[in-house]
C-alpha cells in the first residue's frame, strides 16, 4: 500500500469515526486526494466539497469535525484550510517507513500487479520494407517500447508487434527494377539504398517506358498468387530492410516479439470480408465496398476497392481478429500518429459494429505529435529526411566529445558516450506529453545542466559515486537525520514514484515517468548540495547513504521504464 492509499484509509476511518450514520460517500478516496502546491500545505490534501452533499454540511465545517477525529502515528498532524483537510507527516516515522520499503526489493519499487493474468499488445515502430528508418520512426518506436515496459513493470504479459509496411505494387516494380538492373551483390552491399535506387530508378525508366507499370503490376500479382520465384525476392528484400534495422533497434535498446506486416494478414481478409457481409454490413459505394458510418459522424470505411482488392484497413480488421484469438488481448494499443486518428477510429467502430463490444475498451490508439529538427519539418516527399542512424551516430560522437572534456580519464568513453549519446535522443522524445511535437535541438538535448537525459544520468552516476566512497560498519541509521525539507522533498517525490508508474500506464503517457525521474534527480542533487552525505555523525550518515541508494534504485528504474541506459560512471 502506498502512501496515498494510506492517506485514503485513514480519511475513510476518519469519516467512518465523525459521521457513522452516512451514506452515499464516495468509494475511492484515494482518487480524491491532491497533492498541494507549496509542502507547507501538508504532503497530501482532502477536499471536502464532495462529501458536502452526503453530509449535508458545508465543506469547511466538514473539514473541521474531520480534522478533530484521532489518527494514527504516521501523520504528525491534520489541518483544516477552508474547505480541504492537510495531512503533514510524521517526518521520522515517514522516512523510516519509506526507505524500508523501497530498500526491501529496490529494483521493484513501483512495479504491481495491477495487470496479472492479463495481456497486452502493442503495435509501434512499423517501418517500412525497402526504406530507410528515419526520425519519424522515432516516437512510434520509443513511445512503444516505454509502453511495453510499464506496462510489463505493472504486471501484465505484453506481446510487442512490428507491423511491416510490406504490402502493395511498389514491391512488384521493386522486383521488376532489381530482375532488369539490379544484382544480389548490390543489394546485400548497399542494402535499403540500392534498393531505394532501384526504385527510382524504375520511375525514371517507366516515365519513358510506361510498359514498365504493367511489368511491375504483374511482378506484384505474383507475389499474390504465391510464386516461389517472386516470393523468395519479397522475403529477401525484407531480411535486408529488417537487417537494416536492427542495427538502429540494437542501438535503441529495442526488441519485439513479433515482426508481422501487411502481408502476414493479406490471406486472412476473407473471414473480415465475408464476415461484413453476411451480418449486412457491406453497402456499394462507386464500385466500392464500403461500411456506413454516417450515424457515427464519419466517412465511409472503405473495404473493397472497386478492383476487388483489400485496402490496409481491410489488412487492420484481419490483424485484430488475428490478435484476439491468438493472443487473447485484454487491451490492443496501436502507437501511431494523430493523423491517423480517422482511420482507427473508423477501424474500431467497424469492429464493435460487427458485434464485437469488447473493442470499444480494449482497442486503443495511442497518437503522437509530429518531429522537427532545429525548426526545420521533416519531408520525405521534399527531400528533408534525417535518418535515424545517422542521429544516433551524430549523437554518440557529440556525447564523446562532451565526456572527454568533463572526465579525459574516463574509462570506457565510448561506450558511455553511447549510452549518454542515444540516452539524450530517446530522453527528448519522451520528455513532454507524446501528443506534443517534437522539435529536436542538439544543445538542449545534450545539456548536462538542464532536464536532460545526461542531467538524470548524471545524477544517477553521482548517487553511484556516493555509494562507493561509503565507509564500512557503520550503525543503524538514524532516520531523524532526514527531517530536513531538502530530504523531505525527496522522499515525497520516491513515495510517489508507483502513482506516477500507474498513471502512466493509465493515461499511457510515458512522459509521466520521464517526468517522476527527473523530480527526483533534481531533489536529489538539492539534497547533495545541502548536506554532507558522508557526515561526522556516522548513524546519520547510514541515513542519508539509504536516501542515496533509494534514488539510485528509482531513477535506474525511471530511465529502464523509458528505454535509457544507466551509465554508473560519467
């Protein structure tokens, strides 16, 4: 039980003790409590409006007769301001209470079990085959694997998914460019590249030659059909993309269970298409097939092209039933920009309107904002692409040439020029809400100063070189030694650590645990600079040591939870 689910027993015993003969209170009391701006305020704070009306007595008189009734040895004492009850801690007690817990499994402190015995799928990052992963994979692929790991910290079995884009007649004249100009020496050399040139290559030869359009539509029909020869290309030029990759996955820290693309659900369409049309769902639109969703406010979602063929959405009603039955999913996240808000909400309806009510809750598109670098927006289609690999690699080069100059005598620079370097680029990316946009700027993400990547690892590597100057043998710890505001603060910010976890999860918005972790890194170096860790009084030493090592343990956790190492020496 945490502290605000403790403060919340104690209000529900309190109330219980002053108005036995109410009803109609509310049930989560725990949902009702704030935390005040000013910790002068108390550490939590009950407002008492909505109990007014079950009452039938004004909020500050309520407070007042609450703020009356006994309470046990945790909290120092209670206040009544207006119409809220402030609840101050016993400072000793607190800090003992905490440190003991975080310490008796600190690697775990935040984690749950809120999602045992249920599953989650999660699909992010969905690069496509034969194209380079640039920054705009960026969010989906963080903001995914942050999500995977709360989510796996809280209790829930979770199956991450690379949905391919690896579906459509660009593959067709891919293989037509490579049969006519291209060779298995070029390719495996120059990997996603020369396959990028062979396609353009295509588009230049077919503005010549429009035959060149049919070639590659009948080079695509085959990979339809299922011809070995056309097949085999289609998987390779996949294995090289994916080779690609993983390079920048490695990199990332990033791994799924499944890498599963449009053309995995293409022989799976049947069911969704003969299932819309036997429930009489199916309308013609131009030629089309199409379900109304004109009573939902929304375009029509197109099923059949007029050709006959699918269309991706076709493909995500496949992918869904397919996760359903083979996965058994509580709750489906789909990590994908807000510009495709329509669609999956088109998608989803289509789903509950089949009969299915469970997608309503359990289907879930988590979109993100858009990303820029240094002011300038990002175009495939105008030439401004940044690469992902190449950031990383600019990243690492920025972050060596940063540590070298803070600790020349640092061993192994490289690698913690890695881990600061990619750390910085992932931490940008999940700082702020992840509906915000993102504008990537090199001097703010590599600021060692400022609420940065390297300012959490830092702290993180400062709290390890703390621990390892501690002396030996030291006494019990005499918690009366963190009384103090600074170690107060800090402690607050560690007992809310597990709200923060499961907000995140909640809301699912990682930001909130990048967010908890920087708190606490800030708190910590206030704490650093006020006081003398290692003191002349050894039992307050033993203390402030096991404030330290708590932090430790929960920054670790915090920079885990959103996908960023944790150097131990910086």
């Amino acid at each position: 039980m945490n502290m605000r689910q403790r403060i919340a027993a104690l209000t529900g015993d309190m109330i219980a003790a002053s108005f036995p003969q109410a009803q109609g209170l509310p049930e989560d009391l725990s949902a009702l409590l704030e935390v005040p701006p000013d910790p002068s305020l108390g550490d939590y704070a009950f407002p008492c409006f909505k109990l007014s009306k079950a009452l039938r007595m004004g909020p500050p008189m309520i407070a007042q007769k609450l703020a009356a009734a006994p309470h046990d040895e945790r909290v120092a004492r209670v206040q009544c301001v207006g119409g809220y009850l402030n609840f101050f801690f016993n400072r000793e007690n607190f800090a003992r209470e905490l440190l003991s817990a975080v310490m008796a499994a600190p690697e775990r402190w935040g984690s749950g079990t809120a999602g045992a015995g249920k599953t989650v799928v999660l699909d992010y990052s969905s690069i496509n085959i034969a194209k380079r992963f640039h920054i705009g994979h960026l969010s989906t692929t963080m903001i995914g694997n942050s999500l995977c790991r709360i989510y796996g910290f809280l209790g829930w079995h979770t199956v991450s998914v690379n949905h391919l884009g690896d579906w459509g007649t660009q593959f067709g004249k891919m293989i037509c460019a490579y049969k006519k100009w291209g060779s298995k020496e070029e390719v495996e050399k120059g990997g996603v590249d020369a396959m990028t040139a062979l396609y353009v290559r295509f588009h230049e030869e077919a503005e010549k030659n429009p035959e060149l359009e049919n070639e590659g539509r009948a080079w695509f029909k085959k990979i339809e059909d299922g011809d070995p020869e056309a097949l085999s290309i289609f998987q390779w030029f996949k294995d090289v993309t994916l080779k690609d990759a993983m390079r920048v996955y490695d990199m990332l820290g990033v791994q799924f269970d499944y890498y599963t693309g449009e053309s995995f659900y293409h022989d799976k369409t049947d069911r969704v298409v003969n299932e819309l049309r036997e429930k009489g769902l199916l309308t013609e639109s131009d030629g089309a097939q199409v379900v109304d969703l004109s009573d939902d406010n929304m375009p029509p979602c197109l099923i059949l092209k007029s050709d006959g063929t699918t269309i991706y959405a076709t493909r995500d009603l496949a992918a869904i039933f397919y996760r359903k039955d083979t996965f058994h999913f509580d709750k489906c996240l789909y990590v994908v920009a807000y510009q495709q808000d329509l669609h999956f909400r088109q998608v989803f309806r289509v789903v509950e309107k089949m009969g299915y009510p469970w997608a309503k809750d359990e289907l879930v598109h988590v979109a993100f904002g858009m990303v820029s670098y240094e002011g300038q927006s990002l175009s495939t289609r105008k030439g401004h692409v940044l690469y992902l690999d190449e950031l990383l690699d600019r990243a690492q080069e920025k972050a060596l040439a940063i540590v070298d100059e803070k600790s020349p005598n640092l061993p192994n620079k490289a690698e913690v020029a890695r881990q600061v370097g990619v750390g910085a680029v992932v931490y940008s990316t999940l700082q702020n809400s992840r509906i915000k946009d993102i504008d990537f700027w090199w001097d703010r993400a590599l600021n060692f100063d400022g609420e940065t990547g390297p300012y959490v690892q830092y702290t993180f590597a400062r709290c390890c070189s703390v621990l390892r100057k501690a002396p030996e043998g030291l006494p019990a710890p005499d918690y009366a030694a963190l009384t103090d505001d600074e170690s107060q603060a800090l402690l607050r910010l560690l007992s809310r650590f597990p709200e923060a976890v499961e907000e995140a999860c909640l809301r699912n918005e990682p930001s909130i645990v990048t967010r908890a972790t920087t708190d606490v890194a800030k708190a910590y170096n206030k704490f650093y600079y006020e006081h003398r860790i290692l003191d002349d009084d050894a039992a307050a030493t033993a203390a402030r040591l096991e404030l330290t090592r708590a932090c430790r343990a929960v920054i670790k956790t915090g920079l885990y939870l959103i996908g960023v190492d944790a150097p131990e020496r910086m």
